[in-house]
C-alpha cells in the first residue's frame, strides 16, 4: 500500500493513517466495529503518533511520499464505523475507554490534537 512507511527498529512497516487529508493536517485512522476492536485502532495511531513524533527518517518519509508539513504536528483522528450500534456504552466498552483515554493523553503530550468521531451514528 502507498501509505505504508519503513521503520527500521522494532517494527519493520507501519501505516501512517487510512487517510491523510493535507489540507488539515490529519491522520485518520479507520476501524469498523466496537469494544475490544478499537484497541486496535487507538493503537495504531498511538505508534503512527510515536513514530511521527521521534523518528526522523519516519518522518522524513512522511514528508517525501505525503508532503507532510513537518512543522506543524498534525491531528490523530480515531474514525470509528460501530456495525448499526448507537449506545456509546456498547461502542466502548470499559477496557476501549481506558485505553482510547490513555492514547489520547500519551498524543496530546506529544503535541498532537487528538479527536475522535463515529461514522454512521445518528
């Protein structure tokens, strides 16, 4: 896939975001589903985040395929599709909610903005 990027320690490819939109500077990271699901989401723009923020030739490749601008930080948005589910209890469940908590804070020291949105909830 064009979005996949190297990384040459401990992770060998990581995809920077589903969707990168330049014109506002986010990285969109998509999972359907709901509970345990979106730990895999939260995780991946945790490390895209990570990564983006520490590693320079991440970045550097960021910059080269996608035009990042890599003066300004950009905005991790988790875009979740929760399969026909509107009770935000059943979307998150407890241990989603912890952790989608704990990205958000480790993001947001990184200097990142941090938002996230359901697609197809009324």
């Amino acid at each position: 896939s064009n979005k996949i990027l190297t990384h040459n320690q401990k992770i060998s490819q990581v995809e920077i975001a589903d969707i990168f939109d330049k014109t506002k500077n986010y990285f969109v990271h998509v999972k359907k589903g709901k509970g345990a699901f979106l730990r895999n989401l939260f995780a991946q723009g945790y490390v895209a985040g990570s990564l983006f923020n520490g590693d320079e030739q991440f970045r550097k490749e960021a910059k080269g395929k996608f035009s990042v601008d890599l003066n300004k930080k950009p905005t991790v948005i988790f875009a979740i599709f929760p399969e026909n589910e509107t009770n935000i209890d059943s979307i998150f469940t407890l241990f989603a909610k912890v952790d989608l908590l704990e990205r958000y804070d480790s993001l947001k020291s990184m200097g990142f903005g941090v938002k996230y949105c359901l697609i197809g909830a009324s």
